[in-house]
C-alpha cells in the first residue's frame, strides 16, 4: 500500500491513530534506507563522522555532535559538528527559532498582546511600564539523546549526542533511527580502522624494503625518501639501492616495475635480489643492465621495469651512467642550481632487447647527485619535458646536501600529493680532509 492509502483510510474509532503510527513507522523505514546510502560511502573516518552528524541533523533536527576515541584508553574528542539549518522544510528548528524571544513573529509579542491592560496591539502593550521580570521569556527545554557508535557488544568507537532545544522531547522513533545511524557509521569507521592499519603494516614493511639498500662506502654521502601514491596505496614498485663495489667505488640504483599492488611490489623485490647478484660481479653499469635484462627477460611472468645505475668513483671524480627507459638524473651545483645529466636511453628490462650504453661525467665534492622515479616529476596531462623543466628550475640554498636535495625537492615539487609512487635517492661525495 503506498502513502496514498493511509491518508485516504478512515478507520473507525482509534483506526486513525493506527494510521498515524503506520505513516510514522514507513517514514522511520526510509529514513534508515536513506542512512544506508549516505553514511560511510568512503572509507576515510572524518568523512563518515561528518556524513552521520550532517543526517543526524537534517533527519532529526537537532544540533549533532560525533565524538570519536582516536586511541585506547583516552577520552573521546569531537571528530564532527552538525547544525539543524533553520527554515528547512519539516524542520523543527524553523519552529523553534519562532519561539525565541526577539525572533520575528515570537509568541513573546503573542503573550504582551494577552496580558491584562493591553489595548489589543503589541506596541500599546510594550508602551506601558512594567518591571523587566515580566519580560523575561521561559527558557526553552533542552532534550538530548546519545548512543554509543558500536555494533552489537563491541566496544565503541564512541558517541553521538544531538541536540534538540526546544519543541517536543525525541520520540521512539527518532531514537531507534539514531542508533540505527550510529551502528552503521561504526561499522563503516570499523571497515575503515582495519584497513588503515593494513596499509600501515604495508608502508611500514614498503620503506623498510626500500630504506635498507646495502652500505655505499664511508667516501659517499647518501639520503633516499620514499613516499607512496596517495592515502590509499599499499605498496608499489619503485626502489632504490646502493651496492658497495671495489676500489672505493658505489653503484647508484633507482627503479620502478611497472604497476602497483602487491604484484609489482613482489617484482620490485625480485629485481633489487638479481641486481644485487650482478652488481657483485663489478662489471660496468651498462653491462650489469644488459646481463639483468637477459635473466629477468626468462621469465614471462616478471612485469618490465625501467631502472637508472650510477657507478660513482670518488677518487677520479667521475660518475659513470647507464639507463633502461629511466628518466635522466639531475646534479645540484654549488650554487644550488640544477642540470640534467643527458645520456641515452635503452629499452626497459624485461624486454630482452639489450643496447644499453654508458655515459661518464665528472662529479665533484661540491656536487650533489639526484636520481628518482617518474612519480617526482610526471602530472597528468603534462608533457614529461615540462616536468623535467620544472626540476631543473628548482634552485636550492647553495651548498646543500643530500639530505636537503632530497627533501626540498619532494617539497617543492608536491611529491607529497603525487599520483605515482616517489622514490629519490641523492649522493655528494665526501671531499677529503686537508692532508
């Protein structure tokens, strides 16, 4: 039976308030279907705090406030506020406002026009002179209602209290429809708490991969930051890694598997594993990338990666380069300004293909080396010269480190709000002590 059908009904005797109970109880049943669909439609714990307190209001008119307990053992802190808006259709507080003395039309000016001596208007009877107690009008009631955001006998997460000044205390109905709400924001912050404890497992273990590459020798300076694409990612696959070799020299290595999620995180380890063992073998960075495309190349199942090595040799000053589809690295002069290092560019590992081909320059003491995956640079639907444009513009306090390059780069780039995985590892070598 639709809406229609109650109000055409006209029971006999108490049939009407059978009626009105009816309506009431259809209007609480798609209130709570509305609930469903807009509380918890992300998975971010503010946004659901603030969709359960902005219904909770617009449904019982009533101020909402949500609390939440952020950790075990405090005390709830107020996570989201909510205003019942004046003047909203049904809205009680529109009746509300009316009742507040000084509003436009307050039953106030009703009272002054039926108190004894008035000449039937409210001017005549403000006119007339009377103590100001007799001007005071009643406080409104105060009705509030809570319940606890959990689900079942769990613990709550914490509380919603709303707010109702004035007008007729909360029915039952209004009161089931809160705890309904409450319950489903709970299990929506529940969904949301678990997850974000996944991916902070899953970051964790992500710069500790990434963060523990082997020791670069003591005449090397190094800093790497990792950050992952957005709030929501996992792990991905970009990495960096520095391999001891002989001689006082350090193998530089920046990489990205194509992909994201625990596939290319899998691949991204299975890389950093093979070119361990290849770099061990001291041979020169084009022919370590040329024998790591052939192994990788076997297996079907690895997905391509581009990767940048950089063998760099304190004691001549020279960096030696060899890439497979990475974009080009950049060196910090003294002076703070920038260059990219031009070199060319073999075809990613994995393909099987080979033609990889070195490129030395110097780098001095006083120089400070900067390679890093496509996410530091690339916006979509930008052309990836602009990009590397906007690198190389970046100029620094003169005479900054590996550990400033790194960080003021990811700042002024916005790495922090990139949509790719970011990984940067800097290098300056050490100038020696005055003999």
């Amino acid at each position: 039976m639709g809406e229609t059908g109650y109000a055409a009904r006209e029971p006999l005797g108490g049939g009407g308030v059978v009626a009105e109970r009816d309506e009431a109880l259809v209007a609480r049943v798609r209130a709570m279907e509305r609930a469903i669909g807009e509380i918890g439609t992300t998975l971010d714990e503010t946004t659901t705090c603030r969709e359960l307190a902005a219904f909770a209001a617009r449904h019982l008119h009533a101020s909402t406030t949500v609390a939440l307990t952020r950790e075990p053992g405090t005390a709830p802190s107020q996570a989201a506020h909510a205003e019942s808006r004046p003047g909203a259709e049904g809205s009680t507080a529109a009746a509300h406002a009316e009742s507040r003395p000084g509003a436009e039309g307050s039953t106030a000016a009703a009272h002054a026009e039926s108190r004894p001596g008035a000449e039937g208007s409210t001017a005549a009877a403000h006119a007339e002179p009377r103590p100001a107690a007799e001007d005071r009008t009643p406080a409104a009631p105060t009705h509030r209602l809570s319940a606890p955001l959990a689900v079942h006998d769990e613990e709550p997460l914490g509380a919603v209290t709303v707010t109702r000044i004035g007008g007729a205390p909360f029915s039952a109905d209004e009161e089931a429809l809160l705890r309904h709400c409450a319950r489903l924001a709970a299990r929506h912050l529940g969904h949301a708490r678990r997850l974000a404890a996944t991916e902070d497992t899953a970051l964790h273990l992500q710069r500790a991969l990434v963060a523990e590459p082997g020791r670069p020798h003591p005449n090397l300076e190094v800093a790497g930051g990792y950050l992952p694409a957005g709030p929501r990612a996992l792990v991905g696959g970009d990495w960096f890694e520095t391999v001891r070799l002989h001689f006082g020299r350090s193998l530089l290595v920046v990489g990205d598997v194509m992909g994201h999620g625990l596939d290319a995180a899998v691949d991204m380890n299975a890389y950093r594993t093979a070119l361990r063992e290849v770099a061990a073998t001291d041979l020169p960075p084009h022919r370590v990338l040329r024998h790591l495309d052939s192994v990788v190349a076997e297996n079907d199942a690895r997905r391509p990666a581009t990767c940048l090595l950089v063998r760099v040799d304190p004691a001549r000053g020279t960096a030696t380069f060899a890439s497979a589809g990475h974009l080009p690295p950049a060196v910090f002069a003294a002076d703070g300004s920038a260059e990219l290092v031009d070199l060319p560019v073999g075809p990613p590992l994995g393909t099987g293909v080979g033609g990889y081909e070195p490129t030395t320059r110097p780098l001095t003491p006083a120089e400070t080396l900067l390679i890093f995956t496509d996410g530091l640079v690339e916006r979509r639907g930008e052309d990836i010269d602009v990009s590397l444009a906007r690198l190389a513009a970046v100029r620094l306090p003169p005479d900054s480190g590996p550990r400033q390059v790194v960080d003021e780069v990811l700042r002024r780039l916005g790495a922090h709000g990139a949509e790719d995985d970011v990984a940067v590892l800097a290098a300056r070598i050490r100038a020696r002590a005055p003999q």
